[in-house]
C-alpha cells in the first residue's frame, strides 16, 4: 500500500505531523496530545514534515506500549491514547487522541490548550486561557453559565421596567400562569433568577441577563450585547448595537424585523392570503433561539443583518460536536443554556418542546422557500441564513388546501418530502430517504400518506416504485413536459397529454413525444396516429417532414 494511502494528505483541526528527525521533545507531544483532546480529537503523526513528507522517527519514540504510557502519566486527567506503528518507509508513529468529552485537560507542568484554524486554513495548538474554560466546559454541556450566581450583584441591580416586562410577557403567552400569583421575590426563586450563594440570595447570570439594569450588565455581563443591521447592497442603511437585558433586547429585534417585513397577496380560490416575506413565527422562534443558545462568555454578539438577499441570525457558539447541519429539524434538543432556555420557555417565548427549529423550517416549507440555510456556522458560531424569495403560488395553495381538508396542518416530515417532490420528482423511497434525511421506512410512510391525500402519485412496484408530484396540483407554471415525465400516466392519459402539448407547443413530431413520454418511435406514432384518426390532430406534411397539429 502507498504511504498516500496510509497518511492523511494534509494538515487539519484533527491532524497534526510532527518531525521527529531530531528528536521531538517529549514536551511538546503532550502539548500537541492535549490540544487535540481539547479540540475533537484526532491523530498526531510523529515522523512526518509539515509539507506530508515522510522522515521516520527517532529511536526513542520507536515503542508505541512505552510512549502511550509516557503520554497518561503526563497529562491531567491521565489521557488514554492509542499508539500503532504506520508501515511506511521508514515507519511513522500515529498517536490516536480521544476527545475530552468530562472536562478540560492539561499537562502535568499545567499547560491547557486546544487547536484552532488559521487564515490560511492550516492548524495551529495555542493556549486555552482560564478565561475560556467556561466556553469550552458550555460547549461540552459540563456547565450551564447562566445558572451560575453573580456574587458581586444582588436583587437591587434587576431593573424595575424589566421585571413589569416579564410580567406582561406572562399576561400575554400561554406561559405558566401561577407565575403571576407570585411576589417578586417569590417570582424570582421560582425561575431560578436568584440562587443562595455564600448565605444569602444573589442573582444568577439568568437574572441579570433577563432583568439587569442596563450599567449593571456593561460592568458584570458586557458579552451580551447585540447589533441590527440592514444592508442595501453596499450602502449601510442601519447599524446599531446595544447592551440591552434580552426580553428587551427581543422586542427592540422584533420591532425592527416586523416595520420591514413586507407580503405578498396571493389568491386561494375565493380567499386571499398575505404571505410575509419571512414567516414572523419562524423569525421569532429563530432569534429567540439565538438568545437562548448563545455562548455569553464570549465577546461577540447577536446578529441580525437584512440584506436584499435575506436575512441572518447568527450567534457565538457553535453546535454540538457531530451536529448534521443539513437536517437539523432531526436533531435532539440540545441548549447551551438550559437555565435562560428554561425560563423562555416558561414565560412562553420560546417553544415548550425545545423543538423550535421545527417552526423555523415549516415556516420557510410551508411557502414554497427554500430550506433555511445553517451552512455558515462554525464550531464557534450558529449562523442561520433565511432567504427572501418569493413564495411558490401553487405549492401554498396545495399546503393550504390539504390543512384545510385534513383539519390540521401538515406535519413538517410531510411538508419536507412534499417540498422535495416538487423540485426532484420522480423518486424512489431511497432516494427521498437520502434528500430529506429521513429513515427509508419513515420516508416510504410519507409519500404513501400524500398518495392517500392525492398529493402524489405512485408508479410501479416493490424496489421499482417511485413517487411523483401530483399532477391534479399542477398550475400553468409547470410545463407539460414536466408532467409527463414525473406522472407515470396510462395510455388514456398519454393521448391527452399528447394533445395537451400539441397545444402548448403548435405542432408535434415523434420525436417530440418520445422526450416527452416513457414511449418508444413506435408508441409515438401509434398514439399520434389514434389521435388524428379521432381528428382531435391533423397530419401536415410526409417523411421526415411530418409533423401533427391541432386542426
């Protein structure tokens, strides 16, 4: 086997080479071990040059058993590697390092560190300064920084505007409503906005993140500010950031969203339906959720940045490691912060079921929109991308069709596998199982369920079948073409289609109809010729010059 085949090609966050021509201090393996550990894991080559080639390893690092050994007994925690010998000429040692899912690991000598991306894409180990240990321990779930107390605060510093804010916010939402019997300090125990540290109650990072005074959170808590900005194209139309407690800080995003929030009438039959350009539920659920998973032992803030493109909603901290960016609505709840996450909840701003993301993807599905976008996100950020495109007329009315029929609104698997027959019809179970992300079974489940509301057709049977957009559902925007290929009709409804597109096109060839049918020349002619026996066509011309239309 190559040594191409046995190495990595390159450098990255999870693989690092090392020279060992000279000798590697061992120091400098249990850094780079212990920035690997605190990063997600990997592999360090030792006898290899940054640029892939291979140089071997020196004599003393040639017994993988003694070095594994070497590397527990130097790090804190003790740190179990695997250590194996790569059968290149000559042989290079790779050093397997687990990611430290309990904590936080350093040397004995106390040295902490983790890995991280340059400019130019290339890896680099640095220091994990203290002042990181809470973002790193939040992104493992090891500790929820909003349930901590602040001790250099006390209940004198929540502002008294807040706390009649939040008491309007539980006027107004389907929150819990014994809150509201409760006194203030009563309330503020009850959502965990206090907590007893040092014998007497001090407010958590929750309380001052929700009722703080806006001086008191610039000098205890000044990570959670936030920015609106709108963009028209180059020209900066608005840029403000303020250091505001977050249900204040929600209303004032709420406020600039909804004043440029425009709609578009559509028509439903006999009824009229105004389609906002971004589904307001959708846009709250996503910026409140940008509040409650954010990381705020970072200094960076939440951002919302309207452009004529769309909208984005990013925030600091990224998503669990392993996370599948592409079906996020599949994910398990999973908050940073469970504490703030927890009291919007209760308050009833943010979803119940921690299942949020379900909203923000069924408002863009239910239009016809594109999916929302997390591709940007990071390990360190969530970006999300929503973008502004016009709503699909015909595919809104067919959702709005079917909830009404059916009493209730489509679930989101459905309006998923429904959104992707319309763009890739015709599929097969497997291959609407690979482009929604749902299990073949769960998949098969959904498409026979919109056969059933006539939503789609199937074809075929056993590993054969596919599914099709159905074509009752289809509007003047749909070609013929398009209808033919995904219906998988009978020869009753081959003739008409024929004849349908001879319409749509003036004249009609064989050669016409086999593009647009499953059909070889000789069907093609037969259905053409039935058709002008019945003198629903007309055949103008002989040979190669023949062609049919509509008399």
């Amino acid at each position: 086997m190559t040594e191409s085949r046995l190495l990595p090609q390159r450098e990255s966050l999870t693989v690092e080479f090392k020279s060992d021509k000279a000798r590697l201090p061992d120091g400098e393996i249990f850094e780079t071990v212990v920035g690997l550990a605190n990063t997600e894991g990997g592999d360090l080559y030792l006898g290899v040059e940054d640029s892939g080639a291979v140089s071997g390893l020196h004599r003393d690092h040639r017994n993988p058993v003694a070095l594994s050994t070497y590397i527990a007994s130097n790090t804190v925690p003790p740190l179990s590697v695997r250590t194996e010998l790569v059968p290149t000429e000559p042989p290079v040692l790779r050093i397997s390092v687990p990611k430290m899912e309990a904590g936080i690991a350093s040397t004995t000598t106390g040295k902490t560190l983790h890995r991280r991306l340059k400019a130019d894409g290339s890896p680099e180990t640095v220091p994990l300064y203290p002042y990181e240990f809470a973002s790193r321990l939040a992104d493992l779930r090891r500790l929820d920084y909003t349930a901590l107390p602040v001790p250099e605060a006390s209940a004198a510093d929540f502002d008294p505007l807040e706390r009649e804010r939040l008491r309007r916010i539980l006027v107004q939402n389907t929150a819990e409503k014994g809150l509201l019997q409760l006194s203030d300090d009563a309330l503020y125990r009850a959502l965990g906005l206090v907590r007893r540290h040092d014998g007497r109650e001090c407010p958590t990072v929750a309380g001052l993140l929700l009722l703080g005074r806006p001086d008191v959170l610039a000098r205890l808590l000044p990570t959670a500010a936030s920015s609106f900005q709108e963009l028209e194209g180059t020209r900066v139309r608005v840029n403000e950031d303020f250091l505001l407690p977050v249900l204040a800080a929600l209303e004032k995003q709420f406020a600039y969203l909804d004043v440029r929030n425009g709609s578009t009438e559509l028509a439903l039959g006999p009824f009229r339906l105004s389609v906002p350009d971004f589904d307001r539920q959708a846009v709250r659920e996503a910026i409140v959720n940008a509040y409650c998973h954010r990381d705020y032992a970072r200094m960076q803030r939440v951002r919302l940045c309207l452009t004529e493109e769309g909208l984005t909603i990013a925030n600091p901290g990224g998503f669990r490691s392993g996370t599948n960016l592409a079906w996020l609505y599949d994910a398990e709840p999973d908050s940073r912060n469970l504490l703030l996450s927890d009291v919007l909840k209760r308050i009833g701003l943010a979803e119940r079921t921690g299942r949020g993301i379900d909203r923000i993807y069924e408002g863009c599905l239910q239009y016809g929109r594109p999916l929302p976008d997390y591709s940007r996100s990071s390990s360190a950020t969530v970006s999300l991308f929503l973008a502004h495109t016009a709503p699909d007329p015909q595919f809104t009315r067919i959702v709005a069709e079917a909830a009404r029929r059916g009493g209730a609104p489509l679930s989101l698997h459905l309006l998923l596998v429904l959104h992707c027959l319309r763009d890739r019809s015709p599929l097969s179970v497997p291959e609407a199982a690979a482009a929604t992300g749902l299990a073949p079974a769960e998949a098969q489940l959904r498409l026979q369920e919109l056969v059933q509301r006539g939503l789609a057709l199937g074809r075929g049977n056993g590993p054969e079948q596919r599914y099709a957009y159905a074509p009752t559902q289809y509007g003047p925007h749909r070609t013929t073409v398009h209808y033919v290929r995904e219906s998988g009709t009978d020869s009753r409804e081959y003739l008409d289609t024929v004849l349908a597109l001879a319409r749509q096109r003036g004249s009609l060839t064989r050669a016409d109809v086999t593009s647009a049918l499953p059909v070889n020349e000789n069907q093609a002619y037969r259905l053409l010729k039935k058709l002008a026996a019945q003198g629903r066509l007309q055949l103008v011309g002989k040979g190669r010059y023949a062609k049919y239309i509509v008399p």
